[in-house]
C-alpha cells in the first residue's frame, strides 16, 4: 500500500481500480460495492435465460482432463485420437528464469528438468502453444518429450 506505481513488480500487475471513500472507514470495517440497478437488473436477466451452449454435456474443464490422462499425446497421436476440439497443448516454460544448471542445449533444442515441487509460482504467461513431436518413457515416473 505504501509503494509508488514504478515501484510495484512488472509481472505481479493487471487490472486495477481505484476506490474513494465518501466517509471514513474504521479499522476492521467491512466495505461493500453497490454495481447499481443496471448490473443488478443485466445478472438477474442472465441467471434467468442462461441455457448451456449446444454439444456442451461432454466438456470436460481441462485441469480435469489433465488428471485423467498418464501421457501427453505425439501430434502423430492426435491425427487418430485427437484431443477435444477446444483443448490444446501448451508447455510451461519461462525463459527469463531459466537457470544454466538445468539447461541442457543441444543443437536448436532445449531439454528443461521439470522441478518437483508445488512452489504455487505458475504464470499463465509461461504456456507457450507447443506440439510434441514425441514421447521417450525411461521407467514408470520419468518420461521425455521433444
């Protein structure tokens, strides 16, 4: 609260707003936001005609799908046993935090050692369109993609 707008980290920011006080507000004092009768009447219209799109009793939210499935398909793969039409397949990658004691160049190709921890640091900035080429399975807990 007390740091500048220059101050604040580039990749921590998004949509902000501004909120004004008409009065003081207490110390633990619970604030709340009227939208106003036109967002209220626009929800209330909604919650009313909202009827779930054509075709959409088989979607399954991708987080789910990714449980479900033990490998990640080859584009070859996907020609006879394509992914649903609205999946598709990202890699994680951040290069700016790319260390040199996990990268292995070889060639034009980058081989990353995916870390094991939950450090709850994903950015969906990372997720880069990819196709993987192929699929190397070494032992039951270690498989390489390319």
């Amino acid at each position: 609260l007390n740091n500048t707008i220059q101050e604040l980290p580039d990749d921590k920011t998004g949509l902000m707003f501004d909120f004004v006080a008409t009065r003081d507000i207490q110390p633990g004092e619970e604030v709340f936001i009227d939208y106003g009768q036109e967002w209220k009447d626009a929800w209330e219209k909604h919650v009313r005609e909202w009827a779930p799109l054509k075709g959409s009793h088989d979607y399954i939210h991708p987080e789910t799908f990714n449980f479900t499935q033990d490998i990640i398909r080859t584009k070859k793969e996907q020609i006879a046993n394509p992914y649903l039409k609205y999946l598709r397949t990202a890699c994680y990658f951040d290069f700016d935090d790319a260390l040199d004691d996990v990268i292995d160049k070889r060639g034009s190709n980058y081989f990353v050692e995916w870390p094991n921890d939950d450090s709850g640091q994903f950015l969906p900035s990372n997720l880069h369109m990819c196709e993987i080429i192929s699929r190397e399975e070494y032992n039951t807990s270690t498989t390489e993609y390319t």
